[in-house]
C-alpha cells in the first residue's frame, strides 16, 4: 500500500491505546527508571534509567534488560 | 571477567576448581543479552552529571511510544536538584536530537542557560532544529567533526487555522528562536537568518545543515571535540567557577 496523502499518519494510524500500557516509571534513588511488564507473569524489565548521576549508567542493577521487582507487588 | 564481583555467579559455582558447568556461562549469556557486554566498570562519586537530550524533543502532546523521546518534565527536575545539589560541580549536556517542540525546547535552553554550575554541550550525530539552542545554551559547546545541525524555518503540524495571525505567531515563535541562538552564541542575525531561509542546501526544502566545522566557522558552535575535550573544559571551567583558596591569610 502507498499512501499519498496531506494528512498526518496518525490520523490514518491510531495509536492504540495497548502501546502505552505496561511501561511504568518507578523512582530510584538518585533518579526515574522506566520499567516495562514483560508479558502475563506481571514481571518487569528496566528499559531506561532517567538520572543525571553517571555513575548510576554503570550500576547492574538499573541496566536496560534487567529484571525490575517492586516491592509492595 | 571478575566472577567475584558477581555474587549470585560465585555462588552458583561453588569451588572455583570444580567443573566449569552451565551456570556460570549462562551468566553471561543473560548479561550479554542485557547489555552487549560482560562486566561494567566501577568508579567513585562524581561531580560532573550530565543530561542527554536524544530523540524527538516532546511538547505538550505525548508521543507513541515507539518514538525515542526527551520530555521536559524529566530533564527539568533533573536539572534543577543538580542546581541545587553542592556535590554536583559542572553538567554536560549531550545532545542527538531530531527537534521537536519549540517552547519545550526553549525552555530546557533556558533552564541550562540560566544555571549557576559550569555547563557544556556536546553535540553528537545531530543536533537539529530546536537542538540549536539547546546546544548554545551552555557556556561552552562542542561539536563532533561528523555532527550536523540543521537550521530552518518553524513550521506546524496537525490543523491551522488559515488567517495571517497565524503566520504571525509562527514569526514570533521564530524569532524567540532566533534571538536566544543569536544572544548565546556568536553567530549573528543576519547570518543565522540567512542560513535559516537559504534554499538549494535542503532538497526541496528551505534551511541549512550545518555540519560540524561549518558550526565552528558560522560562530554557533565554540569547538570542534568529542567526549574527552568536553570534560577537560568542563574540569577547567570548575576549577574558575571554584572561590580561590589562596586568600586565607
């Protein structure tokens, strides 16, 4: 399909609503990591650390892929 | 790697001399898919922090989550504890950016502009649009040799109302743009207007894409560095920014 067209792909693109479901933003010590629900299990990966402290980029903990656990869950 | 940095490896070893078995190399399987890479160094307090203004600049409208993007409402309270925290001396902003919302974008320039800290920009593959000011902001950028920037007119998406008044304030808007580049860098009005309007540099579109030595020369941009460059001027700056200790009698 080729789309020629002035509007915007949104509009012909929905959004759906599910994309935005499952990420969640969690406060850390020193900054925000933002963790996603990993399918049913209602487990969780880190996907990003928000924080201006590099040295929290090297912490193993907070690397994007590791499993996040809250918790009062 | 250091295994004995790892304590659930080393303890699913038990003794070092005993088999190698699966354990420990599915430990690094799980840390290769999470990373790329075994084992991250270590190393003390820092009193630089710095900010990475990557993506699509977010405004008001949150964007699909599919797009990389930077929202003001985390780099602001970021950059205002580094403010207010004393341990923190100096902050490097690095910037990837595509552009994005015009008043988010000002606003995060102003908010770097205005910090009492030391701060520098780098700018990184590329610092487009309302990355401009952004990368001007600070007391003193750089910019990788490879990196560009792209200079051009405000524009709007999504409906317009088609009357003159808002031709008017998409001018206005232009201008705020305009004056902070112009007041935080070197680069002159006409100059940067110039570039901004100038046709023939953008394929079938108006504006510039200044690359790297291009932003040196055009006085919007100090320097041309990367990484290591940007923390040696940051260090310096520090060090002026910090009350002299020689005067204690």
């Amino acid at each position: 399909m080729i789309l020629y067209t002035y509007q915007a792909q949104e509009l012909i693109f929905p959004v759906q609503d599910t994309e935005y479901e499952g990420v969640e933003m969690v406060d850390i010590p020193g900054g925000q990591l933002q963790v996603q629900r990993q399918g049913e299990d209602n487990s969780y990966r880190v996907v990003r650390l928000l924080s201006t402290d590099p040295n929290l980029y090297l912490d193993e903990r907070y690397q994007p892929g590791q499993p996040y656990f809250f918790d009062n869950r | 790697m250091n295994n004995k940095s790892n304590p659930q490896m080393s303890q699913d070893q038990g003794s070092p001399n005993q088999d190698q078995g699966k354990s420990p190399k599915e430990g690094i399987l799980d840390k290769i898919q999470q990373l790329g890479q075994t084992n991250v160094p270590q190393m003390e307090q820092s009193n630089i922090h710095m900010v990475t203004i990557i993506g699509q600049i977010e405004g008001h409208m949150q964007l699909p989550p599919q797009n990389k993007t930077t929202k003001y409402e985390h780099i602001i309270p970021q950059l205002v504890a580094a403010e207010q925290n004393p341990k923190i001396e100096g902050m490097l902003i690095i910037l990837n950016t595509v552009g994005g919302d015009v008043e988010a974008g000002l606003a995060l320039a102003e908010m770097i502009s205005s910090m009492s800290k030391p701060t520098v920009t780098l700018v990184l593959g590329g610092g487009h649009s309302i990355g401009v000011p952004i990368a001007v902001a600070s007391n003193y950028s750089f910019i990788a040799e490879s990196a560009t920037m792209t200079i051009h007119p405000v524009r709007l998406t999504g409906l317009v109302i088609g009357v003159p008044q808002t031709f008017e304030y998409l001018d206005k808007m232009q201008d705020r743009v305009i004056s902070f580049v112009t007041k935080h860098s070197s680069i002159t009005e006409e100059t940067f207007k110039e570039l901004m309007m100038s046709k023939g540099n953008l394929t079938r579109d108006i504006g510039t894409n200044v690359v790297g030595k291009d932003a040196v020369e055009y006085g919007i941009i100090n320097e041309i560095g990367g990484l290591g460059p940007a923390i040696k001027k940051l260090n310096e700056l520090i060090q002026e920014n910090k009350p002299s200790e020689d005067v204690v009698q």
